[in-house]
C-alpha cells in the first residue's frame, strides 16, 4: 500500500486547505527522502526496514510538513477567533509529529542499534 492524500488527509482530521497537488508533491519528495535514507544504511537481509515501517515514517513527515503549511495559512481560512484556537491545536501536533517522524527517521536511518561498526582506538577495540 503505497501513502496516498487521503491518509495525510485523515491522520491531519481533514482540515481545510490543503490542496491536492501540495499534498501529492510532498509525498513524492518524503518518499524519495526516505527511500535514500533505506538505502544509505547498511542492513544484513534480515534488519532492512518494512515496508510499513518507510510508510509510516512518509506519513510522519509529510504530515508534519502540511501542519507547517496550515499554520501559515490559518489566517485565510479560519476567522479570528478560530485562528487562535487552531493555532494552538496545530503548534501542538507538530511537536507530537516532530517527536513521532524523528523516531521513525531513527529506526529507518541504522541509529538504535540496527547494525555495528568495529574501530581502534588507544585504549579499547571499539
């Protein structure tokens, strides 16, 4: 199953003003993002990440994209006395969705133990 605007659509709670093309446009770029990042590391067989997994980690991000966007057109879609309300709603899913891609980025990205690295050192084989 590959990340579609509707899935942004419904983990955002489907608000007001985002178009179609951003959205799709940020998915492209997420999934590259995170393709290279796969790609880069260095996985046996059995550690490479699911493909869920790279899905959820797109979701994050492109999610936590579209909230940077809604915050910055807030103003044009909501009135005054919703703006600050949203605002607030809006400042705080991005820092659940900061914390929530970056723990993504990390297991897809070999940091968390996914693999080793041997080196000498002085006083220790590292």
């Amino acid at each position: 199953m590959a990340v579609t605007t509707d899935n942004i659509r419904d983990v955002l709670n489907r608000p007001r003003g985002l178009n179609e093309g951003t959205l799709a446009e940020l998915i492209t770029i997420r999934t590259n993002e995170v393709n290279k990042v796969a790609r880069g590391t260095r996985y046996g067989v059995s550690n490479a990440p699911s493909t869920d997994l790279k899905e959820g980690a797109i979701k994050m991000l492109v999610a936590l994209d579209c909230l940077n966007i809604l915050i910055d057109t807030v103003p044009s879609y909501y009135s005054e006395d919703q703006q600050r309300v949203y605002d607030r709603r809006f400042q705080q899913q991005i820092l659940t969705f900061q914390q929530r891609a970056d723990e993504a980025m990390a297991l897809i990205s070999d940091r968390g133990d996914a693999t080793f690295a041997t080196g000498n050192s002085k006083t220790r084989l590292t």
